[in-house]
C-alpha cells in the first residue's frame, strides 16, 4: 500500500510543482506498469481477508 501513496504523492507534487499536464503524464507512465499492479495485488489481498 505504500507504493500506492507514494506514486500518489508524486503524481500530487507534480502537479502542484509544475503543473496538471506533467502529472498527468506521469500518472499515465508509471500507472500500466507500476501502480496498476498494486492495486490489484491490493484488492486481491482484500478480498481475501473478507472472504
């Protein structure tokens, strides 16, 4: 889960920093190949958990 508020945070400080258009980006780089996996590792765990 830290991995997922991590790249948040730097998604947020881009755009605060520089701007929307570079966050954007950035979410759209590291998103397919790095926080998309978490997430589903994320809900999987979750799932689990509950079920």
């Amino acid at each position: 889960m830290s991995d997922i508020i991590l790249d948040l945070s730097e998604i947020k400080w881009r755009i605060e920093n520089n701007s929307l258009a570079d966050g954007l980006w950035y979410f759209q780089l590291i998103f397919a190949g790095h926080t998309q996996q978490h997430i589903l590792d994320l809900l999987n765990f979750m799932k689990q958990k509950n079920g």
